[in-house]
C-alpha cells in the first residue's frame, strides 16, 4: 500500500502537471441567482443527482432545481435561511435545513414531502444512511436520526452546538463535531461509540480515508488525524482559526483552506505544499479525476493545481468570491457557485475508472450523502 501511495504522489508531482494542461475546463453555462429566485447569496454547496439536476439552495429560504443545461426547472420557498447543504437519497428526494428549525424533505418535483421540527437552527448539511436514515445536528445541541418517513429514529443531546456536518463510515459509525469541543462517534442505533476531545469548537465536516481514517479541523488551530477506534494518529498545528472541511485524494493526500492560505498534507500529516496564495476559508477544495486539486481564491478567482504551488488554470470572472465548496458530478461537470451565478465547467477527464479519491469534494460525492467511498 505505502508504495502504491508513494507512485501515485509521484506522478501527482511530476506528470500530473503536463497532463493537466489538457484538462483545463472551459464555462459550459453560468445561471443567475437573482432571476431564478429573486435574490442574491448563498453558502450551501450545490448538490447533483444521478440525473444531472442540480439543487441550489439561497441564504434567504429558496432551493432551486436547475437542468444539466442551466435551466430553471422549480423552486421551492422553505421557511427562513438556509445554510445546510442538500442531500440527495437514492429515490431523489432532497433533504436540507433550515433556521426555521426545521429538517426539510422535497420531492424530486419540487412539492413538500415533510419537516422534522428541532428547537433551534439547523445548519448541519444532512448525511444519508445506506437504509435512508438522515442524520444531522440542529443549534439546539442534539443529533437526530430521522427515518425516510419524517419520523424521529432517535436523538443524542452534546454539549454545545451541532453545525458540523455528519460523515459516515463504511460500517456505519456516524461522525460529526460540536462546540463542546468534541468529535462523536455514534453506532447507527444512537448509542455513542466514543468521543475525542480537542480544545477548541468543531465546526467542520469531517473527511474519511481509505483506511476509516478521520480527518477534521478545530478552531483551536489544528487538523487532526483519529483512527476508527478514536485514538489520535497525529495532530498539526495550522495557525489559523478554520472551519475548514478536508478533502482526501487517491494517494492519501489531505487538502484544506485555513482562513489565509490553501495546502496539502501527507497522510502522515506533513506538508507537502503550500499554495502561495490566500483562499477563501470555509469553501473546501475539489480533487478532479486527474488528481487536480480546485480552489477558491480571494479577489473573485476559481484556480486549480496539479501537484505544483502555480495554478495551470484560473477563472478570474466571477462576479464574487466562490460563497461555496465546487462539486463535481458524476459525469464530471464542475459547479461552483459565488453567491450571483451556479456556474458549470466541463473538462477532459479522460477515461474511467476515475481515480478521486475516498472523499474527493465536501460531503464526500455529488448527491452529499456523507458517506465514504468504498475502497
């Protein structure tokens, strides 16, 4: 396995930059947010479904439904704010939060299918079991279980504030952070596992590994590594307050945007590069087929990297700075979105199998169901 991970951040190191001149991605459509819902801003990351449609969800309640050729296919008016990024389960029906307390299930058509009521703002972007289970945090300090019906499975009450978003593991442990300062691992029943303190809030997703890994960021300026069992591997020191979600490669790779500056760490948790420019934190990097790395800069710019610390390619006419992390579908369409327009970006990726990674992108693939990739 080691020499296998060391081959392929060779040839990330190496090749992988003069094979990235060909994968340069050109602006398929860009779609307006003020037309569509008659209001600017947005944070939650778009999600796609295995149909190409995209679901776009506004700060200010609105979840948009957009076609593969950027066109306005509905709208749906949710109660108040939305900061939660949608989930798309296996029968396409979305699944988001709202500040107005509530966890929302949308049909594919755009029509209410129910709410679960919390006690407080739900932020936490929903992970989805492999039996349809949706679990997420809520402001109110709990983590809920709800079944594909709307009916509550089970809560656990923290000590703080869940806004972190839930990653599941292979066997079915879900994962989230809280403002307790704690990282919880719970078995599918809601029964806790374990739990790994750090000193400061949790407010990030965590990332998944090949190996059960997990990876996630503190605001008490570190990145740490915690096996399954919740014992610690390594810890980092970043020197940055981050709510910032890692992403892991196919070699093992972590990549992050701290608040001042974008890099990547070995699996050992050793730098191997330091982007020399600032990014916009918050906004997770997306790891590309080629093993191309995509990030949001500040001063309205979308780079990508390809083992190097100059960019091969940059967009340089966004409207503001990327408001969300870019998602890669399954056809391999890029879109990001600045808070004015959805954008989408097509490349050649080259033949299949594409090899991204475990956890390639925020929310781990294109529907955010929060579960890692087999391996």
């Amino acid at each position: 396995m080691k020499q296998i991970l060391c081959w392929l951040w060779v040839w990330w190191a190496t090749v992988g930059a003069a094979v990235a001149a060909t994968n340069a991605p050109t602006l398929l459509w860009k779609f307006s947010l003020l037309e569509a819902a008659g209001n600017l801003a947005a944070s939650a990351t778009p999600a796609v479904a295995d149909d190409g449609t995209v679901y776009v969800a506004t700060f200010w309640g609105r979840l948009l439904a957009v076609s593969p050729q950027g066109k306005k296919l509905w709208r749906f008016d949710a109660g108040r704010e939305i900061a939660s990024s949608p989930a798309i389960g296996d029968d396409g029906t979305i699944y988001f939060g709202s500040r107005d307390w509530k966890m929302y299930a949308v049909t594919p058509a755009g029509r209410l299918k129910w709410t679960f009521p919390t006690k407080a703002w739900v932020d936490s972007s929903p992970a989805l079991g492999t039996d349809g289970t949706i679990y997420f945090g809520s402001w109110d300090g709990s983590f809920y279980a709800v079944k594909p019906d709307g009916t509550r499975k089970w809560a656990y009450v923290t000590g703080g504030i869940v806004d972190s978003s839930p990653a599941i593991g292979a066997d079915g442990t879900i994962y989230f952070g809280a403002h307790d300062n704690n990282l919880y691992a719970l078995k599918p029943d809601g029964t806790l596992r374990w739990k790994f303190a750090t000193d400061g809030p949790i407010t990030s997703s965590p990332a998944i590994g090949t190996n059960g890994t997990l990876y996630f960021t503190s605001m008490d300026h570190c990145i740490y590594a915690v096996t399954p069992e919740g014992k610690q591997q390594w810890q980092r020191n970043i020197r940055n307050l981050t709510r910032s979600s890692p992403v892991v490669d196919a070699a093992g790779n972590l990549h992050l945007t701290p608040n001042s500056f974008s890099c990547t760490l070995g699996p050992d948790g050793h730098r191997r590069l330091l982007y020399p420019r600032a990014c916009v934190d918050e906004v997770s990097p997306l790891v590309a087929p080629g093993m191309e790395l995509f990030i949001s800069q500040p001063w309205r710019a979308f780079v990508a990297y390809a083992g190097k610390d100059l960019p091969f390619w940059r967009f340089d006419n966004l409207i503001d700075n990327l408001a969300a992390s870019p998602v890669m579908s399954r056809d391999g369409v890029i879109y990001a979105l600045d808070g004015h327009f959805l954008y989408a970006f097509r490349a050649n990726w080259g033949p299949r199998p594409w090899r991204t990674g475990p956890w390639p992108m925020f929310r781990a693939n294109a529907r955010h169901t929060g579960q890692v990739a087999a391996p």
